[in-house]
C-alpha cells in the first residue's frame, strides 16, 4: 500500500513509497483494529519533520511515516475489541504511546517523564498518512456519523481539550473557581479551537492575534461570539483593559515573549495555559518583581501542555457533537485545504509553507473520503 514517508535526518526526503498492508493480528491478545484512512490533518509539525528539525525512523526501518491527525473507518477487529468499535465505526486515533515512565503504565502518556517519545507520524513510530493502520483498540476512539464531515479536526483539538480541562482541574483546590473570561493567544487552527472549547464552557471570549482585518479568522471568532483584537492595534495590557481580567488564558502563537506580556495581564485566580512549542533562542525583558509579586499575592497559575490524555479526546468528541447543535457549519470553515490523493505529497508541503490563508490543510486519502464514509 502507498505512504508518505520521510528518511529522518535528512532535509526535504517527502515522498511516496509502497509499504505493507498490516493486519489486525499485528496486535497481540485480539486488541487489534485495522482502520482504512480517510482523511489526515497536517500541520507544522510535518513541515518541520521534512526539514529534519527532529523526528526519527521506527527501530529496523530508515523511514518514517508522517501524518498524526488520523481519520479513518474500522474495516476489521480482534475478538477482544469492545463492541463499541466494529467494521463501519469511524474513529481517530491518538498519537503518544507509553514508554518506560510510570505516568504511561496508568494511561497518562502526555505526562511522561521519559526524554524519548513514541509518537505515531513524529517519532519512532509510524504514523498515518497511509491506505491502512492497525492500532490497539484502547488508542482508538470512536466517532458519530453525524462527525464525518469535521472528525478530522479532532486530534489537535483534544490540544485545547487538555489545556483548558486541566485548568480546570488545577483550579479545584478554590472549590467554587467560576471563571467568566477567557483570553486565547494567537488564531491560527488550535488558537480557533481553543476559542471554541472556551465559549463551549461559557467563557467570554477575546482572541488576542497578530493579523489585522479583514482576516477571516477574526469573522470565525465573531461567529463564535468572540472579539477579536489585533496586536498591530493594542497591547495586550490594553486589551485586557477594556475586554478582562482574564480568568483562564491559553497561548497559540508560537511567540514566547507573549508569555510574559500574559502573565502581567491574568486576573486574580487565574491560569494561563502554556501550549506552544518554542524551539528558538528568543529572549525578553520582562518586569519580574511585578509578575512575581502578581502570582504570589494572587494565586495565579502558569502551565505547560503538551499531547492528550484518553479523557481530552472523550470530552474532544463531546465538544464537536456540541459545536456541531450551537455553531452549525463553524467547524467545516476551518477545513480550508484539501489535498487529493497521497500523491501529492509536494503539494501538501508547499500549502503548509506558502498558503498562508490556509487554517486546516489536510490530506483526502481515499479515493473519495466523503463517498467512503
């Protein structure tokens, strides 16, 4: 069967190769789930394996397959599957398995103490931009039908999903946190979802972006019942200004020294959200006394996430079924850029790097992904 691969380590290596077709008994005590690919996001993360920013081959093979935002349909099971994934379910799955930390042995991965990660499409695992996977049935979650459309947006927003629930989490120990203001930090596709995630909660809403208008991600905030602000027409301490204090603040933008603006900004009770992955030597002055001073005097909370736990994708798929009843049609607008075929694989590479009004590219695998489903 066809895949894009990669040859770690090696710049701009894309390309289409054949590999074999797997089989639902790859996986031992009947827990196997063989899944024909539909649909596969992408995102930064692909662009940045191509150019052997990091990523690395499985042990035995000189290539990697790329691709972690699955969406697919169960063709086949082991006899230990639950019944709630059968031939015909679509499902999603996730993308970091255990490796020697405890924290993956009590299913909590994303928490891993290890250095080395296994992530299916980035790092020593295959991933899924290919005809077919075969995965364990406890890293598969099934989709409704009424998702066809959308499910493929479900991997990064379990991003959001992990962010904002752990804040939650974080913020029993007030008993009675009740947060009515949420600040989301950059628009690009998880800054969107995570606005979404946000107003699903409740939360008032105040996307904070570089871009000015017209931008269609600023109409997408609106639709939500956001606002959306500029960073070319106010700082951040003006926007919260006018729009806070925040309660709950998530950054999306890729730009650290933001973080420090953030933190001066939060409210009393608050906790900002940390989910960027900065791999630069930036550096930036910041007022410590005051930021320190803030934190302390008003319990304030500042965390990094990175992945998702089983429980983000559950509430994941509660979220798009919601979205789907209260934003009718939101989340098909972020679904921008397709790409047919895995042939064309340069040109899912030159839509992450050109097209920059592009929220969601994404690869139509099968021969017809609609019609398939």
């Amino acid at each position: 069967m066809k895949a894009i691969a990669v040859h770690p380590g090696q710049p701009d290596s894309i390309h289409l190769r054949e590999i074999p077709e797997p089989h639902v008994t790859d996986i031992p005590d009947g827990r196997g789930v063989k899944v024909k690919v539909l649909r596969v996001g992408v995102d930064g993360t692909d662009k940045e394996i191509n150019a052997a920013e990091y990523g690395a081959a499985p042990p035995g093979d000189e290539y990697l397959v790329t691709g972690h935002e699955s969406f697919g349909k169960v063709v086949e099971v082991g006899p230990a599957v639950p019944s709630t994934i059968s031939p015909g379910t679509l499902v999603v799955a996730s993308v970091r398995r255990p490796g020697t930390s405890i924290y993956g042995k009590i299913g909590l991965q994303d928490f891993t103490t290890d250095d080395v990660y296994y992530e299916r499409g980035i790092n020593l695992l295959h991933g899924y931009l290919t005809e077919y996977y075969v995965e364990d049935h406890q890293y598969v979650f099934p989709l409704p039908a009424t998702l066809a459309d959308v499910g493929v947006l479900l991997e990064p927003t379990t991003v959001a999903e992990k962010g904002i629930n752990h804040a939650y989490e974080i913020q029993r120990r007030l008993k009675v946190w009740d947060p009515a203001r949420a600040c989301v930090l950059g628009s690009g596709t998880v800054g969107l979802l995570a606005a979404l995630v946000a107003r699903l909660r409740g939360l008032e809403l105040t996307v904070y972006s570089l871009p000015q208008r017209p931008y269609r991600n600023a109409d997408l905030i609106e639709e939500l019942g956001g606002t959306y602000v500029s960073s070319r027409d106010a700082t951040l301490a003006e926007a919260s200004a006018e729009y806070g204090p925040f309660d709950l603040m998530f950054d999306a933008t890729g730009f650290s020294p933001i973080v420090w603006e953030a933190a001066e900004v939060l409210g009393k009770n608050g906790v900002l959200v940390l989910a960027s992955i900065t791999g630069g030597n930036r550096t930036a002055e910041i007022n410590s006394d005051r930021i320190n001073q803030s934190f302390v005097l008003g319990n304030k909370v500042m965390v990094g996430t990175v992945n998702a736990a089983p429980a983000d994708f559950r509430s994941g798929v509660d979220d798009l079924i919601k979205a789907e009843a209260v934003f009718p049609g939101w989340l098909s607008k972020l679904l921008t850029t397709p790409v047919y075929g895995l042939e064309n694989y340069d040109e899912m590479i030159r839509r992450l790097t050109e097209d920059r009004d592009a929220i969601k590219v994404y690869v139509e695998v099968a021969s017809n992904g609609r019609n398939d489903i």
